[in-house]
C-alpha cells in the first residue's frame, strides 16, 4: 500500500486541461489518481460588471471528477482563485471558473461528454453500474446538456416529416407520437407527443416555423385519418401526404395471418392427426415469410396450397400487390395497376382482404402518392424498431421530455460527444 501513494509523474498536457499546473499527483489508498493542480490564469473578471478584479483570497476547495487515466478513477483537486471588484457597489467577490468545468460542477465538462457518449444506447442504470454514479445525477446531467424540445435554428430543412405513434405500455392505449425529419438519409427528432388527437398534432405542425415548413417536402405517415387531416389541414394540400408503405404491407399481411389460423383450424378438424403433423413444414414457411419462397419451400408448400386454394390464392395475390409497390411505377400506373389488382380480388374466391380493399380504396390516393418520389417511410420504420429499443431499454420511461433527450441522444450522441476522429460513419 505505502508504494501505492508514492507520487506519480503525470504530465499536464495529458490531462487536457487549460490554464492549470498540476502541483501534486498521487494514487489514493482506493486506487483513485488525485491530482492537485492549480490556475496559472491570472484574470478574474467580476461577475457582475466584467472587468478585472484584484487578487482575494480563494474559493471552495474542488474535486472534479475527470476522464480515467489508464482505467483508474481521477480525480481532480482544486482550489481556485478569487479577485474582488474595484469598480462594483461593496466590492463584490468572483471565483474563478476555468473553462473546463462548470461553476460549482463536480464533473469536469470532458468528463460529462464522457458521460454522455457512455448514455448513448445505453441506460441510465447501466452507466450508474460502469461509472459509479447516480442515476439521477446523470438525468441532471442530460437535463444539463440535452434540449429537451427541438431546436428549430439546428434544423435546415425537415425534407420527409415522419409520424407514427407508438404505445408506451404493452397492451396500453397509452400512445405516444414521434415527429421526424428526414434529410438525406440523416433522421431528427422533432417531438415526442403524449397521445395523437388531431388538435394536439395540429397545434405541433402550427408550431413549426413557418420558413422550416416550406422545407417539408412530404408528409409520411401511417392509416390514422388524425394524422393525415392534421397535416392537410395545417400544411393546406401543397404538402403530399404519403401512407408508409409498410403500414400498408402489414394490414395485407394481417389479413394473411387471420385467414391461415381458419384454414389451419378447418384442416385440423378435417384431417387425420398424421395428415395434418405432414403440413407442419409448410405451415413453418408460411409462418416464417408470406411471399420470398426458394425452390424447395415452394415444393414444400404444394401438400398445403393443394387443401387450401384459398390460401395458395390469398398468398398469390399478396405476392403481386407487393410486386406492384416494388416496381419502380409512376402514379398513374401505379393507380391502375392496383385498381386492376382490386378487381382481381374481388372476382376471386378470396374474402380474406376484404377489409382491406376498403381501406385500399379509401385511401388509395395516398398510399399511390408513393410512387410519386418512393419516399420508403422504411425509415420511419427502421426508426421504430430503433424506439422499441429505447422503449424495452429505457422501461419506465414515461416522462415525454426525457424520452425526447434519449431519442435525441441515440441519433446524435456518437457525433456530438465522441472525440475519435478516424471513424466517421456511425450508422
Ligand atoms: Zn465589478
């Protein structure tokens, strides 16, 4: 132990903090590195009228806890400096504050970058456990250095705004709405909303600038007529509004998985038990994917397809509405083909997309919008998956503003808080 606290040699440059000269350096008994530095800045400008102050005395004893040093804990000791104003009513005091740590902080700003860069998919638990550091100092922390609203002057453009809701709570009408931006392939944060009544999505879209409005260039969102009204409503017609495609492919698929369970459920009854234990590898194919099949799962579906026409109808037909989406179509093309495809529902045995063709139908303006530019709202739900993530992680996350923070800091804390150079491309 007594070698431990033996003074250690630790240039200053390494610390990499101005204006000071490091006085002493020691391990501690508990494997900390205690460095006592001291300002080698003479000016302290009064607080309170800004100009230079007379040497006072000193301030407050500081321990800063700053970046580890070969993985130990370090720990920066300070006594800054005071000066006292010639020029101020009652000669008021000032401290010093040097430019890397904050006025009564117990961080030291790289350090708190540190901290944040750590959060970044990640969870406050977690950093707690690797850092040793209270949970709700590092909210503080976040609080600190995270707006917890969008800040219009750091958006250019909103190019494709994305809205989508997600639920909190497994089973819970309890939704919450995202707001994106999308530009070149680069996604912002734009609001977390509780709820998605129409008037509360309207009041967010008034609050857009007017001058970022102009940059929309489309809105892109799912089937909720709250959502698409809002935005007509808001942003008049001269805004197209897309339904995600995606959103689109899951009400099909949906009607898919309803019409398998009867079939399988009339084919159980119907067959022997053995018949129907040798569906079992086509019922596996089925459950896996609706419409890539390989030459040999095509084999192995024939024994199912062959007692149920509905269903080897109802994938076929599947199969070509996504064809439709995936063909690089104009509108107008895209228009007819999937009124043709419509048509070809109705005329068939297949009541399974019923429902569906309603919706189709109902909306087939917007949902063919896409082929205006193929604004794939994949990324609103690339994005999604990404929240569902956050949501599992962050579990217990229902204050709205800290859930902005989190979103915001998974999209841009590797680029605001992390130093390496080398390595540009974090998606
Ligand atoms: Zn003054």
């Amino acid at each position: 132990m007594e070698q431990l606290s033996k003074d250690l040699v630790i240039p200053v440059e390494l610390l990499g903090l101005s204006d000071v000269e490091i006085t002493s350096s020691k391990l501690s008994r508990n494997d900390e590195i205690i460095l006592c530095v001291k300002s080698t800045k003479s000016e302290i400008a009064c607080h309170r009228c800004g100009k230079p102050t007379r040497p006072h005395g000193k301030g407050q004893p500081l321990r800063l806890r700053h970046l580890p040093i070969l993985g130990k804990r370090t720990i920066i000791v300070f006594t800054p400096p005071r000066g006292r104003c010639e020029h101020c009513d009652k000669n008021p005091t000032t401290t010093q504050t040097l430019s890397w740590h904050d006025r009564n902080a117990h961080h030291t700003h790289a350090y708190e970058e540190h901290l944040l860069f750590s959060l970044v998919h990640s969870t406050l638990a977690d950093v707690e456990m690797k850092e040793g550091i209270h949970a709700g100092v590092i909210q503080h922390l976040v609080d600190k250095r995270i707006n917890n609203q969008v800040d219009w002057k750091s958006i250019q453009s909103i190019g494709l705004l994305g809205i989508d809701e997600i639920s909190l709570k497994k089973g819970y009408q309890d939704y919450l709405t995202i707001v994106t931006s999308k530009v070149n392939n680069k996604l912002s944060i734009l609001s977390v909303l509780r709820g998605r009544e129409k008037s509360m999505i309207k009041g967010f879209f008034s609050s857009i600038p007017k001058k970022k409005q102009k940059t929309i260039t489309a809105v892109c969102c799912d089937l909720y007529v709250g959502y698409m009204n809002a935005a007509k409503e808001v942003f008049s017609y001269e805004v197209p509004i897309v339904t995600d495609r995606f959103h689109v492919a899951k009400l099909y698929s949906g009607c898919l998985v309803e019409l398998r369970k009867r079939e399988l459920k009339r084919l159980r009854s119907e067959l022997s038990t053995e018949d129907y234990q040798s569906l079992k590898p086509a019922i596996r194919i089925l459950v896996k994917c609706q419409e890539l099949y390989n030459e040999k799962e095509k084999k192995q579906l024939q024994p199912l397809f062959k007692l149920s026409s509905s269903l080897k109808a109802a994938y076929r037909l599947a199969r070509q509405l996504t064809g439709i989406f995936n063909r690089k179509h104009r509108k107008p093309k895209a228009v007819k083909e999937i009124t043709q495809w419509i048509d070809g529902v109705s005329q068939s045995e297949v009541t399974a997309f019923d429902g569906f063709i309603n919706t189709l139908s109902t909306h087939l303006d917007t949902i063919t919008n896409y082929f205006i530019s193929r604004h794939s709202s994949g990324f609103v739900e690339g994005f999604n998956n990404k929240l569902k993530v956050i949501k599992r992680r962050c579990y217990g996350i229902y204050n709205i503003k800290h859930f902005f923070q989190r979103i915001f800091l998974d999209l841009e804390g590797y680029r605001l808080f992390y130093k390496n150079q080398s390595i540009t491309n974090f998606s």
